[in-house]
C-alpha cells in the first residue's frame, strides 16, 4: 500500500486500517498493482464528506501504478461491482471518475 503524497490519513476511523490492508492485496489481484491512496483526510471535499472525520479515502484507478491513464470505463464498471461486494454493506463506494471514493458508513445497510 502506498500513500500517494499528500494524502493525510492520521486519526482515521479505526475500521479504515484493518479494511485498507485487506483492501491491499484485493486491489493487487485486480489491478494489478498495490493500492495508491491519494486522499483521506486532505483535499477538496464538501463539509458533509466522510473524508472530514476520517471515514473516506480515495483510491487510485489508474492502468498500472505509474501510467497516469485511467481504466476504461468497462473494466471500471466490472471493478467497482467487484469493490462494493468485497467491501460490504458498511461501506459506500463510489466512481469519481478520476478515483474510487469509499468511505465506511455503519448506519448504511445498502447501496
């Protein structure tokens, strides 16, 4: 795993930790890759975020580790299927498009 520079991920919530090393070797066998985190509690996010108190990170989706291009939208679909059911039902996860955001929301039962 790989906290991209920048990314801020001090005082996340205590289920973000145990969920991103599994997350790890998950995002090695389907991207290829080990997991890039490139936000948790930095960047440009609305005040309601889950970034804000430590429940969100975002996640790099890019071709391999250092292209710099994103998966195509097929792949990216299959993937973020592939993501919401790894994760469960605790967890919100969406395509930003340049990203994967998830974030760990107990109360939600379903996406």
């Amino acid at each position: 795993m790989i906290l991209v520079k920048g990314a801020r991920v001090e005082d996340m919530h205590k289920e973000m930790w145990p969920m991103a090393v599994r997350l790890d070797l998950w995002w090695r066998k389907y991207f290829g890759y080990e997991l890039h985190i490139t936000s948790g509690k930095n960047g440009k996010h609305s005040k309601a975020s889950d970034h804000n108190w430590g429940g969100g990170l975002d996640l790099r989706t890019w071709t391999t580790a250092i292209s710099g291009e994103q998966t195509s939208s097929t792949k990216r679909r299959e993937l973020l299927n592939r993501l919401k059911r790894f994760l469960g039902k605790h967890w919100f996860v969406l395509d930003e498009g340049t990203h994967f955001h998830i974030s760990y929301r107990p109360q939600d039962t379903n996406q």
